[in-house]
C-alpha cells in the first residue's frame, strides 16, 4: 500500500496526529514480573501515573513511513490486565492528513502489534493459546493472570481505533474543550495546539471507552457460549464467571467517579460505550447467573443424591452390625446354657464381639492417611505462589530501576499477599 492511499495533501493539515487502541492481556497484571519480562524484547519500561493507575510504558517500534513522516508506537499497560498502544505521527513537515487510523492498515505498524502480543503471551500462536493445556500457569509466571469465558482466554485487541489530530480544527463539530480549542467531529478528537494535560484525559476517556467495548463484547460472548457449556458447565467455569463479574463491577464502579478537568464528561457519556456497558451489565449478569444457578442446582441435587447414598450405606452398616451383636448373643447364650462353668469366657467374647468392631473403626479412622487430594493440590497451589512471589519480592527490593514510589507500594502489596497466602496454607494444613 503506498504512501497516498492513506495520506492526502491538504491546506490545513494537522501538525500531529495520535492513533490509539485498546487491548486485554487478562483480567490482572503483575506489572513488576511483566515489565522484567518484556524489557528484554523492549528495553527497560517506565513506570507512570496514569490516572491513579501504576502503568507501564514501554516503546514498541519507531521510524518513519514511506521514509517521510517520523512515527513512535508506546504501549500502556495497567494492573487490571488492559492497555492501549498510541501511535504518534509526527506531520509537521508536511501538508498530509489522514481521516482513517492506520495502525491496522500499515504493515510494519500492524506486525509490531502482532509482535508485541505475541511477546506478552509467550507463544507465536495466540489463537492456539487460547485453548492449549497448561496456558494459565505459563502465563501466570510471565505476571499474567487470564481471563477465561467458558474455559477459552480472553484477549486482544478490541475493534478499530480512535484519532486525535492536533494543529488543526474542522468546520463543524462540537466544542469540547477550551485553552486549547478542542472539538469532537465524527469520531476524532481535535486539539488546536498541543497540550499535554487535555491529551491525557482524551486519552484517559478513550481507554475507559476501549475498556467497557471490550467487556461488553465479553458479556456477549458468554451469553454466545451458554448453549455451548450449559450441559457440561464445570466449576472452574462458574468460578471464571464470577471473577469476570467482580471485575467488571470493580471497573464500572471505579469508572463512575471519573471526573475530567477539560472534558465534559456528562456530555461524551451519552451513548458512550461504558453507558452502554453499565446498561447491559445488570440485565445480562443477572441472566447468567440465573443460568449458572440453574446448574448449581443441578450440582447441588447430585451432591445431596450421593449424601442420602452414603447415608443409606451407613444405616445398612449399623443394621447389620446390630443383628450381628444380636445374633452372636443369642449363640453365646445358647452354649452358655450348656457350658455354665465357661460363663466369664462367654462374657469377655460377647463384650469383645461388641466393642472389637467399634474399635477397630476408630483405630482406622485415627490411623488412615489424612491425604486428600483436592487439598494437596490447593497446598500445592498456595505453595507454588508463594514461592513465586518471594522470588519477586527479592528481586524488587534491590530493583533499582523502579522509582520508590511504585516499588514501596508494589512491596506493601506483595508482602499482604505472601501473609494471606501463609494464612490459606496454615487453613489447609490445620484442617
């Protein structure tokens, strides 16, 4: 594709243009294991505030296009398993100006985003990740943890992206902003001059836009798989189904108190995505869940099956133990009436006869293995994270790369989860 497919020459072109688009990695990031990870395909991150989130910034590819016009792709990446790349063109020393992104349509700006996912998820098939064995623990090591509806991983990019073109302003449109002019016109952004402070909120708006396209797409999905599951729906899918609910109701929460200095926020949330997220979300999980609970019960009307099995069992046990004491008193009767003189060895065996079975049952009960399988493998688990998280936490302590603000509040919070995980193994352990 050449150069003019894209670009067009006009009189009043931008001097800049910003490109971006919002991607999933998981539902969480453990951002100091993820940035140790990728510096060594990206270099060194730097760590940022990004409205009150700790981030990563990292710098995927930079040239120019068509050897004329000077680009740099940077990728965000916040603890809650998102991100956005922004492309930066820089348009100064030319009269072009570009109406469709074009982060999908370049080849070398659509490969470094391949490139860039496939280095996050450690694999060069992400398609194929999505249902490999063992993904989640291998993802898990990189600082990932995944998203998972109806047992598939969930990630990527979401569709399209969005422009901010800075240096120029369109006829109509609507005003937005003022100091600099800023006006929203068929889905772009434009700024009259640069200013870094109302870029971020567009910036930040547009995430939170991203962010509630891709849990809505999401929230389809699941309802899409339901028919797919509901027969063989297993428990590990009702747990990734209310992690995905916790998460995204921490995320509408978080996102209703988003307040913008610049933006008038009451006015782009009409009909704005994240509106529309928080609209479906009520209906849609409550029909999930009724979904979901229709198989609980199911599982539930199993489990009390099998408890009434055992409990027959039991009572059969009990019976047949009494018609035995019953029946061997009857017999020790019988030949006591025939060998009086032998009536303390009758004695001792019918008290042996009734107290040796009784015995024995506690004598196994205190003896037998107190291994239990489901419990060894959360131990196992616990123990697994755990040691996990020392090796992190060492590492992080002499890091001097992390500014001390990020690396005291990732220590405080590694060290609450080592403490919590301590607590869990001693729970298992005890019981």
């Amino acid at each position: 594709m050449g150069l003019f497919d894209l670009f067009k020459e006009k009189e009043h072109a931008p001097e800049r243009i910003a490109e971006i688009a919002v991607f999933s990695l998981g539902s969480e990031a453990d951002l100091y294991r993820l940035s140790q990870y990728l510096s060594v395909a990206y270099g060194a991150p730097s760590w940022e505030r990004f409205a009150g989130r700790r981030s990563l910034l990292f710098s995927l590819d930079e040239g120019s296009i068509a050897g004329e016009i000077p680009y740099k792709l940077t990728v965000h990446i916040f603890e809650d398993g998102g991100g956005f790349v922004k492309l930066d063109l820089d348009l100064s020393a030319h009269d072009f100006d570009v109406d469709e992104g074009i982060l999908w349509r370049r080849r070398e700006l659509s490969s470094a985003l391949a490139r860039f996912l496939e280095t996050a998820l450690s694999t060069r098939d992400p398609e194929g990740l999505k249902h490999a064995q063992g993904a989640d623990e291998s993802l898990a090591r990189l600082g990932i943890t995944p998203e998972r509806i109806a047992g598939e991983l969930d990630f990527g990019f979401t569709p399209g992206s969005t422009l901010i073109k800075v240096g120029s302003l369109p006829k109509g449109g609507d005003k937005i902003a003022s100091n600099p002019d800023t006006v929203f016109a068929d889905g772009v952004y434009y700024m009259e001059s640069a200013n870094d402070a109302t870029l971020r909120e567009i910036e930040r708006w547009l995430y939170r836009e991203g962010a509630s396209a891709w849990h809505r797409l999401s929230l389809r999905r699941w309802l899409e798989r339901m028919d797919d599951v509901r027969s063989s729906l297993q428990r590990s899918h009702i747990k990734d189904f209310a992690r995905f609910l916790r998460r995204v109701n921490r995320f509408i929460t978080r996102e209703r108190r988003f307040k913008a200095l610049r933006l008038p926020v009451p006015y782009l949330a009409v009909n704005s995505e994240f509106s529309m997220l928080a609209e479906d979300f009520d209906p849609t999980s409550r029909r999930l869940s009724e979904l979901f609970s229709v198989r609980q019960e199911d599982a539930v009307e199993t489990a009390l099956s099998e408890l009434r099995r055992l409990s027959r069992k039991q009572e059969r046990l009990f019976v047949a133990w009494v018609v035995l004491v019953a029946v061997a008193g009857i017999f020790l009767g019988v030949l006591q009436l025939f060998f009086p003189q032998a009536s303390w060895l009758w004695m001792i065996g019918a008290g042996a006869l009734i107290v040796f079975p009784l015995g024995a049952y506690y004598l196994w009960a205190y003896l037998r293995p107190k291994s239990d399988s489901k419990r060894d493998a959360r131990v196992a688990e616990f123990k697994r994270r755990q040691a996990m998280l020392t090796d992190t936490l060492s590492r992080l302590e002499g890091d001097e790369g992390v500014p001390d603000e990020f690396r005291d509040e990732l220590l405080t919070r590694f060290r609450r989860e080592l403490a919590r995980l301590q607590r869990l193994i001693g729970e298992e352990e005890i019981t």
